[in-house]
C-alpha cells in the first residue's frame, strides 16, 4: 500500500468522536449559533454533562458547592469557559494515548494541546483581525490531531530520532515527518478535518499552525494565534516528544498579534494558571 | 525519596535543612536556577518562569522564585540559615533549560530573556555561574542532591552530570 493510502486508510480507521464534539466545534464557526445553543449541546449528553460537571464541581474551582446543571455553572464560570471545558473533555480519551512515532509519552498530547489552546484563546482577543476565542481555544485543541495517525504510520520506519535531525540537518519537525512518510502532521490534520466534516476555520487552524501565512486570508489571524499558543505551550514544557521545539517561528506575527514582550509573559502567566487549574479539575 | 520541584517554588538540600533529592520535569524555555554553596555542602533551586515580575505587581510577592529579576535574591535568603551565611559570598551558579528553537524574535524568546536576566541578577551578587546546560531544542528534566550535583536528562539524550560539587564542568552544553 502506497504511504499516502496508508495515510487516508488511518485517517478513516482512526476511533469516531462523538456526536456532541462534532456538533459543538461545527458550532464554534457557525454565526447564528450562540454560547446558549452549545450548552444545550452539551446537556443532550449525558455523559458529556457528567463529566463537565465532575470538572466544575472539582476542589480546583473553589466554588464551595456543587452545581447539578450546566447553566447553573454556566452562570458561576461563564458560557465560554464552560464550553472550553466541554470540547477539552471530549479529547481527554481521544489524546491520552502515547506518540511512539514521536518518542511522546501517554499524556504529553494531551497537555501539549490543552496548552494550546488555552494560549490561543488567551492571544485571540489581542488579534488586529478579531478572531473569536472559542474558535482559537478549539482549533488550538485540535491542532496536532494528525500526530495521532502520523505516529501509528512513523513507528513501522523506526519513527522521529534527535540522530535524524542533528546528522540530517533537518530544521524544523515537518521536514523531517515528510521525509520518513512522504507527508506531514499538518496536512493529514487537515485529511482528518474534512473527513469530519470540520468547520473550514477548524481545517485552517490545524494544517496552517506552523506556517500561518500559507492560511486563506480569512482564517490567517486564527492560524497565528495556533500558531504562536504551540510555541508557548513547547516554552513551558508541554511538548509531544522529540519533535520538541524544531518550530520555525513567522516573524510576522506581530502583523496580526501585535506583542511585547512584557504583554507576552503576562499571556505566559495567564495561560499558565488555567492550564494548571484545568489539568488539576480534570485530573478529579 | 524524590520532592517535585515545580514552576516557581524553591527548595534548600543538604547542611542544616538535611540532604533530600528534587526534580524539575520538563524544564522547557523556563530555567532551574541552582546556587551550591560546596563548603557549607548546601544547594538551593529556584524554578524560574517568567524574566520579570512587573506586570504582576505586588501578586508577584507571593512567588518571587517565579520571576528572574527576584529569584536570586529570594533564594539566597531562603539558603541562610541552612548556610549560616546571609550574603553570596562563596556560592557559585548553575542553570539549567531555558529551551529555545533558533531564530526567535526577542519578545517571543521567553529562555533566552530569563537566562539573560538571571546572568544580570547573578553579577549583581557577584555570583560567578559555575556550569550552564541553556539553549537549543531540550525539554530537560533536572535532579538535584548533595551528593549527586545536578544531573539533567532530557528525551532521546539520556541523564547526564552538570554539576558536581567537587568537579564542576563548565560549558554550554548543547
């Protein structure tokens, strides 16, 4: 079977998400669809309601009593944290398992993801193109999605080595997976999107994040905010193996996230607080 | 028995605090400031976050370890009365991590300002850094005991020894 068959047969083989996820990240980019709808979304499932709400109700929170529906805690936390929480839940079983192609132990996508996302959203509001956050938060959960496949396909070659890219002169991680597989994580995230019937903006995000200024001009500023939440997410240690930080940064960036950096350690700081309050409320 | 060091904590090993091991996971672009003093067979760590604490304002009294421009100030007076001594004299420096990927603009560059600024704060208590492992593509995992040194592993690299306390080696170590 040619590698790229092997690709688009993973892609197909990978386990579906659930009805709910879909439905809430094609919401995320759908104009007419408010905060309220997604919440609705989320109590239709049952297991989803429970698990948001075992988050919510956790000692991480402090709230000091337990809420029994979503908009209860949708008025505490607000409609938009609660919605992070939710898509965040959806994933927690999809990314728990170990990149072996990657040299990525079970958990590190998780966290590297989580990570950023919770950046992207931080970054979205600072964007000149107004990017929504919910939009940056999910395509910045979703982003590495194609390392899931990738790395089933990359172990059978002997997978990412640190040899291959100090002997290699090999720059950046992309190089290297299109060297191994004849294909990168980017463009089989992007595989995966369209097989899901993902919102354009979600694909963008997830096959543009390490080269934002190859985006479609509408979802560009949502690529950078990805784009840059990966690299903040890689500074404080969330990486997904030996790919870490062999990440060519655009230095255009600041053409659409205008930055300094005392306003990026504050996003840094930010960031960093919800992500630990996060990993501690879902981690029960 | 291992003790977790984590993002802007601190932790004084060996002399009258007694001798017990830390570890620092996944370091990243954030920096392990290490001070030993070799006579006094004490080491004490900062786990550094963020280059300066100005934009938390008085928030940032609460974790002065986070912050580089006020780890080494914190943490020379949390190793005093483990030391005896209340000052810098005969302590030397370690660091450990500040990950990089090349060619970043400076604002983005989270590492290389908070080594930058810890070098700054370091020459100012006239601290000389001792050995410095800083830099380049490593998500490096940092151990500390008197006995031991600093030893730092990171992923596809294995363990290795930074510092020792009687045979520190220097250099940048990439």
């Amino acid at each position: 079977m040619s590698v790229l068959k092997s690709i688009v047969q993973a892609v197909r083989d990978l386990p579906p998400l659930s009805a709910s996820c879909l439905e809430l990240m094609r919401m995320f980019d759908d104009p007419s669809a408010s905060l309220t709808d997604m919440a609705r979304v989320v109590e239709r499932d049952p297991q989803l309601t429970a698990n948001v709400l075992r988050v919510v109700n956790s000692p991480a929170f402090g709230f000091g009593h337990s809420f029994n529906a979503i908009d209860r805690a949708v008025t505490f936390m607000g409609e938009q944290r609660i919605m992070s929480l939710a898509i965040g839940m959806c994933f927690n079983d999809f990314y728990a398992e170990a990149l072996p192609g990657y040299g990525g132990a079970a958990g590190e996508l998780w966290s590297h993801c989580l990570f950023t996302a919770v950046a992207a959203r931080e970054l979205a509001p600072l964007s000149v193109a107004g990017v929504a956050p919910g939009l940056a938060y999910t395509g910045g959960m979703l982003h590495d999605i194609g390392k899931l496949v990738l790395s089933m396909l990359m172990v059978k070659k002997g997978g990412i080595s640190l040899p291959a890219f100090e002997e290699g002169d090999v720059k950046s991680a992309l190089e290297l997976e299109k060297l191994i597989m004849d294909g990168d994580h980017c463009e089989v995230g992007r595989a995966l999107a369209k097989e899901w019937r993902l919102p354009e903006a979600l694909g963008a995000a997830i096959g543009f994040h390490h080269a934002p200024a190859g985006a479609p001009t509408q979802w560009r500023a949502l690529a950078y905010c990805v784009h840059v939440g990966n690299l903040m997410a890689m500074q404080q240690g969330a990486g997904t193996g030996l790919d870490y930080m062999r990440y060519p940064v655009d230095a255009d960036f600041e053409a659409f996230i205008p930055l300094d950096g005392e306003r990026y350690d504050a996003l840094h700081t930010a960031a960093a607080r919800e992500y630990v309050q996060m990993t501690k409320a879902m981690a029960g | 028995m291992e003790k977790i060091l984590r993002s802007g904590g601190m932790a004084v090993t060996g002399g009258a605090a007694g001798a017990e091991r830390y570890v620092a996971q996944r370091v990243g672009s954030r920096v392990v400031l290490v001070l030993v003093d070799p006579l006094a067979n004490v080491l004490g760590a900062a786990f550094v976050g963020m280059p300066a604490s100005a934009a938390l304002g008085k928030q940032a009294e609460r974790f002065p370890a986070l912050f580089a421009d006020r780890a080494v100030d914190a943490l020379v007076l949390r190793m005093a009365p483990s030391r005896k001594e209340v000052d810098g004299g005969g302590l030397m420096a370690v660091l450990v991590g500040g990950a990089g990927c090349g060619d970043v603009p400076e604002a983005l560059d989270l590492g290389g300002r908070i080594v930058g600024r810890l070098r700054e704060e370091l020459a100012a208590w006239d601290i000389a850094v001792a050995a410095a492992d800083v830099g380049g593509p490593l998500n490096r995992t940092v151990c500390l005991d008197p006995d031991c040194g600093v030893r730092v592993a990171a992923p596809g690299k294995g363990e290795r020894q930074v510092f020792g306390p009687l045979s520190p080696i220097t250099g940048d170590g990439r």
